[in-house]
C-alpha cells in the first residue's frame, strides 16, 4: 500500500477470509479489496472461498462476498461465479437481491456475452417494490441494453411498468424513508427516466405511452432546490432523445431556458452546453431564449462564456444577423484574447452567409479588422479581399474606410495587410473619389498615400509579410496616372533602400520591382488592376475549392485533385499584345513584322516549351485522319491557331501513335517520343479529333500518373515515384474536321518503364 510492497499481507488476509468468523472474514475481504486487483494472481486462490461464502447462511457473509466480488472480480472469476450470482439475484433476501444485481453489473461488463444468462431475473426485478433492489436492477437492466441491440428490444415491453413506478413516486406523499429535499427517492428516479431515455429513442409505440409521465414530471417537480433541478435535467434530456410530441420539446427547451436564469453556474453551463445539443432541432424554440443566452457573454466564468458564444453562433440566421452580430462585435472589444481568433471566423462566416447587403457586409468585416485584427486567419483576410474585387461600386468607399482605419491604428497585422492591398490595388480611385468621412468628403493626394505606407513600413509592428505587402502596393501606385513624378521619385528611393535588405524575399522583391521602372509602358501592363479572383465560400475557416455556380466541369474521375482550366482563344487585339509582352520577355525582337503574328505568337510559345527540353513533335494534318505516324520538328504542334499548313521539315523517326479514346463521336490520341539526350522524360503528344459532324467544346483533359504504378522494368515494380507535367490544350473547342493538340511530359527514374497513365476526359457536345 502506499507504493510499499503488501504480498506479504494478501496471503494473511486468504487466512482471515476462510476463517469461520464473521469479524475475521468482514476483515480478510476489506484488506483483499485493498491490496489485490482483476491483475494480481493471487486472486484465483479467492475464487473457491467467494463462491463457499456465497451460500453461506449468514445474509451479511453473502453481503461480504458479493461486494468483494463486485469490486475485483477479473473476467475469469466472472465465468467461473456468474451462475452463483444468478441464483442470488432469485433470493428472497431484499439485502442479497441489491448486492447481487451489482455484482451481475460487473459480470456483464467483464464477459458481455454472458448477458443472456440475467435478462430473466432482471425483469423479475424491476417488480420489486424495494427501492434498493429497483436502482440496482435499472442500473443493471441500463447497461444490458446499451450493449446489445436484441436485449434493448426485449425490455421495451417493460415501458409501462417504468412508467408506474415512476408515477407513484412522482404522487406519492411524504416518506421518510426515501425522502430528500422534499422529493422522494430522487435517485430512483433519474434512474429510471435514464432507462426510459434508451428504451424510447427511436421507437414511437414507447415514446408515446412515456409522452405523459414525462411531462407530469416536468410540471410537478420543484425547481427551487438542486435535487429539483437533477430530474428536471433528466426529463429534459429524456424528452429531446425519445420521439416526443413537439410541445413536450418545446417545454424541455423552456425548462432548459429557465435555467439560464438560476445563480448556479453548474446549473447554467449544463443548459447552454445542452441547448447547444439540441440547437438543430428546433432552433425557434431556442430563439425565445436570445436574450438570455447574450447576457451570458458578459458572466464571470469563462466556460459559460464559451458555451453562450458557441450557441449565439448557431442562433444566427437572416432575420437577427444585424442584432447578434452587433452583440459579437460589442463582445469581441473586450472579449479574452482566446476568443477573438475563433469569434472573428465565426463572425465574418456568418456575415458572408447571412449578408443583408454587401455594403453591411464590407463594414462588418472592417469593424472586425479595427477590433482584432491581430486574430484574424488568412482565409478570411482572402475572403474580404475577394468580396472587395468584386464590389466595384464599393470600392471607393471600402478603400476609403480602410485608409481611415489604417492612420488610426498600425498595430493590427490583418487591418494593415486589408489596407495595403486596397490602397495599393485602387489607389486612383481613392485619389478620384477622395477620403470619405462622416460629415463630408475629404480631397486625397497621393503624398498622403505614400506616407501612410512609408510609415507603416517603418513602423516597430511591420513584420516580414506586411512589408513584402507594403512594397508591393507602392509599386503599384507608382505606375499609375494619378501619382506625381515627385511620389514615384520617393516609391524608387524606398525600393532602392530594399535592394541591400537582408531578407532575401525582401530583397528579391524590391530588385524586380525597382527593375519594372526600366521597362516604360511596358510597366504599366505588369502593374495593372487584378482581375477579380475566382469566387469561393469560406466554410468553418477553410476556402473551399468548389467551382463556381453554373459550371460545367465534373468532379468526378479528378485524378489530379485540382481543376485544369480550359484555355480560351483570345481576341485578335488581345492575342497581338500577349505576344508583344511574350517578345520583351524572352529577349526576341519587338519590331514589328507586316506577316501574320502567328509566327511570332508561335516563337513565343516555343520559348516556354524549351522550359521543358528539345523534343520532337507531330504536326497533324486537318486533310489526314488519325492515327499519325508521321512526325515533324515544328512548334506548330502547340499553336493556338493551326490554320495554316506548315512548312516543309526533314524526315524525322516514325513514331507509334496509341489510341486512347473512341467514344461519343471523339478520338484521343497519344504519341509518346523518347530523348537519348534525357534518359527518364518521355513526352507524350495528345491528338484530339471529332469523328462526327458535331463540335466538341469545353473539353476538359486530366491525366495523372498512379502512384501504385511504380515499374522498374515492364514486369518489376519500384518505390520511385514518377512525375507528370501538361501544357495547356491548343483550344477546347474541337470543330469537325480539325485536330486539336496537348502536350504531356512525364519524368521518371532512369530504366523506369511506364505502363500505367490515368486519363479523366469531359466533353459537350454541341
């Protein structure tokens, strides 16, 4: 005992529990429940003298027995004592029968297939009038059913008697016997309605026959005193698990609303956490009780706190957003600081869902920005920022709001990211529209602008993410229209001073920004407007990647776990200025040619190939029919435009073209070309052809390589994993007669021979 050794005492105390005596037994059995567990192996020599004492004469030696039993009884003494304890539970000894239904207790819970073995006797004892026999035997009866699912269904039938005996102690006067607080036998009676609960869930027949007891329960019971207060709770939960009628819900959730209002924080933290249960069910049941539920954000114990905030979460919907959310908001100015991070999600989720306008929505999040914006995740930050580039008419004014904010306060990290980037992204419209206050608008310079940011820069709260954030947006000020010659002086000297900076992204940014003022107007296309972002919701803190509404494109088969947008053909103007910026960028000559820009369209293109090694590709024919074997070194493989026929091009090395698909008048292609210049890369052209009279548009081509397909030769497999590269589809749009091409490049381990690719393919038809 104590961490001392006792083997010394556990034989001592086998002598004492054989003795005849009853004051040595009573003393052997204290000191075996003491010193020996279900572990020890001295514990079968007590087996033998558990089951001598268990017929003993004497009702309390058998007491003596069955309590020891019911305290360290081990799986093999549960078999080897399970039919002496069934026969006790037949005794007609009201002090055996208690003792005995505990010890059948253990007995199930140590070899649950011996439960077959108590059902009979167990509902012999639910009979019994002896309130001790009762709580034992729906203890035991309880347990047997939530272990097995045929028991639960032969003790349904047992429903009316529950009912009876709760009723009687429900009306019964004044016992002294049983009585506490003025309640009689309390105990029992969350036992049974604990029973009830398991034996009505699902099963309308026995819901209904409990429908009244349960709510003569919850009228009659005094809810001034604990005691009260424990059945009440049980009732509640009884009647929010059964099929009960709607009403009697509706009078749980009262009662659990009455709660809110005791001065017991147990008692209040029991009802929020169980309103947040049952939320689901019948939210406006739990609306009546808003009020109260807001006032437990302002109580002293924090774990109410956090179960208030949790259901005021849930009871938002469209008619009360503005209400709660102005209550959160009132919260998050002095909520703890564990808080704010979740309560800024949840807050902003439910103004993204709920919104009555987008105008409320954008200053709900600013005010949230304003008052922790220390606590703000990234997902959200990116949400407001999307809902900003897709509300232009707003955004004079959310650029407004938020350069405001930003003078006032530099110490919010997401409140200063929000700012930078709108100031940066819209700053001529800030300059156009001016700074727009309370009472009347006020005239913006860009000086104003370049300071705000120069000194948030500057400032002992700058960290690594807001300066690359600040150093971009005052890199896009300056290339527009509406800042001074004086103002873009000042953004070159900054980006100077960042040249030298330590920090290598730092540094990398501000050499390629400061780069960009050599470029002339070329400058000004890089540093253009964004397009707005694609569209997503944010759920539970996470940015799902769903498409947006009306998209054609299926999820299912997405090998690559990712969408591959179709390339659109782009417009003539459009197509002549890509390829210009193409031209500057990969050093080729920007002089104009009075040929067609498909040539140096196409040059362009092939510059980005080369990212992907020298290869040989094929150049089909519009007059030709697939499959082609015949291949040609012409970039025009990957043109955007094949209307023209290629030049003449040596004889290249025949290769073999591999039909892949042939379905719903389309035929796909694969032609695969090895480089003994680069072991391991295969490149794999994709021919895409309409075999009917009909286009095909928004084709949709995904391939993945398996990553259980890893063959070191064509009958051997490695661990080596392959990787798997793709350019863009020449057009989506397939017309009859035309051939389309996609060019694939798959790397593996030199003598890697790959056997396996998986293809996803969507199409519609015109």
């Amino acid at each position: 005992m104590l961490g001392s050794p006792a083997h010394f005492g556990q034989i001592e105390c086998l002598k004492l529990v054989a003795s005849p005596r009853f004051s040595d037994k009573r003393l052997g059995y204290l000191g075996i429940m003491l010193l020996l567990d279900e572990n020890q192996e001295v514990l079968t020599l007590v087996t033998n003298s558990l089951k001598n004492d268990m017929n003993h004469s004497n009702m309390y030696a058998v007491g003596l027995a069955l309590c020891t039993f019911a305290n360290i009884a081990s799986e093999e003494m549960s078999r080897d004592l399970a039919n002496e304890i069934e026969k006790l539970l037949g005794s007609s000894n009201t002090y055996i029968r208690k003792k005995a239904a505990l010890c059948a207790l253990r007995v199930i819970k140590k070899v649950p297939e011996l439960s077959d073995h108590f059902v009979t006797k167990a509902k012999n004892l639910l009979t019994d009038r002896n309130h001790g026999v009762l709580l034992s035997s729906i203890t035991l009866v309880t347990e047997m059913c939530a272990m097995d699912a045929g028991i639960l269904e032969e003790f349904r039938n047992a429903v009316p008697l529950l009912v009876r005996n709760l009723k009687s102690l429900v009306t019964t006067g004044y016992s002294p016997e049983h009585d506490v607080s003025g309640i009689t036998d309390p105990f029992l009676q969350v036992k049974i309605l604990r029973l009830m609960r398991l034996l009505g869930k699902g099963d309308q027949q026995a819901s209904e026959s409990m429908n009244d007891i349960l709510a003569q329960v919850a009228t009659n019971t005094d809810s001034t005193k604990n005691v009260g207060n424990s059945i009440l709770y049980e009732t509640v939960l009884t009647v929010l698990e059964i099929e009960a009628d709607t009403g009697l819900r509706v009078m749980a959730i009262n009662i659990l609303g009455k709660f809110l209002s005791n001065r017991d924080n147990n008692i209040r933290y029991v009802a929020l956490n169980t309103l947040n249960k049952v939320v689901s069910m019948d939210t406006n049941a739990v609306q009546r009780h808003r009020n109260i539920i807001l006032d437990c954000l302002r109580d002293g114990d924090i774990s109410i706190r956090r179960r208030a905030l949790e259901l005021s979460y849930a009871l938002i919907n469209e008619q009360n957003v503005r209400v709660l959310i102005r209550e959160l908001l009132a919260f998050l100015e002095v909520a703890d600081d564990e808080f704010k991070l979740g309560m800024t999600t949840q807050i902003c989720l439910a103004a993204e869902r709920f919104a009555p306008n987008k105008r409320w929505h954008i200053d709900t999040v600013l005010r949230v920005l304003k008052l922790a914006g220390n606590f703000v995740r990234e997902e959200i930050l990116s949400a407001f920022i999307r809902l900003v580039a897709h509300t232009p008419e707003l955004q004079a004014y959310t650029a407004s709001k938020l350069y405001v904010a930003l003078k006032s306060d530099i110490s919010q990290e997401s409140l200063t990211l929000a700012a930078t980037w709108v100031i940066g992204e819209y700053s001529e419209i800030l300059l156009e529209g001016g700074f727009v206050d309370e009472e009347t608008p006020k005239p913006a310079s860009d000086k104003e602008l370049v300071e705000l940011l120069i000194s948030v820069i500057d400032s002992p709260y700058s960290n690594y993410l807001t300066k690359q954030f600040v150093l971009a947006a005052v890199t896009k000020i300056s290339s527009r229209s509406t800042t001074t010659h004086f103002e873009q002086e000042r953004i070159q000297e900054l980006l100077a001073k960042y040249t030298t900076s330590p920090e290598l992204e730092l540094q990398q940014r501000a050499v390629e920004f400061a780069s960009l003022f050599n470029l002339g107007e070329l400058r000004e296309g890089v540093l253009e407007r964004m397009p707005p972002p694609d569209l997503k919701a944010t759920v539970m803190g996470v940015v799902s990647e769903n498409k947006p509404v009306g998209s054609t494109h299926s999820k299912d088969g997405d090998l690559l776990g990712d969408d591959i947008a179709s390339t659109p053909v782009p417009e003539a103007s459009s197509a002549q200025r890509n390829q210009d910026l193409l031209a500057d960028i990969f050093g080729t000559s920007s002089t104009p040619v009075a040929a067609s820009p498909a040539p140096s369209r196409q040059a362009a293109i092939d510059n980005i190939l080369d990212l992907f090694g020298p290869s040989t590709t094929i150049t089909p024919n519009a007059s030709t029919s697939p499959p082609l074997t015949a291949a040609t070194p012409t970039p025009s493989a990957f043109s955007l435009l094949q209307t023209h026929s290629p030049p003449p091009q040596p004889p290249a090395p025949k290769l073999t073209a591999y039909t892949a698909y042939e379905k719903n008048e389309l035929k796909i292609t694969l032609t695969p070309q090895t480089n003994a210049a680069k072991p391991g890369v295969v490149m794999i052209l994709a021919r895409f052809q309409v075999i009917g009279s009909n286009a095909a548009n928004g084709i949709n081509f995904q391939a993945a390589v398996p990553k259980t397909a890893r063959p070191l030769t064509c009958s051997q497999f490695d661990t080596q994993s392959q990787q798997l590269q793709m350019l863009p589809m020449s057009n989506p749009i397939i017309n009859p007669g035309a051939i389309e091409t996609q060019q694939m490049r798959v790397v593996a381990p030199v003598g890697v021979c790959i056997v396996l690719l998986q293809l996803f393919i969507g199409v519609n038809n015109d």
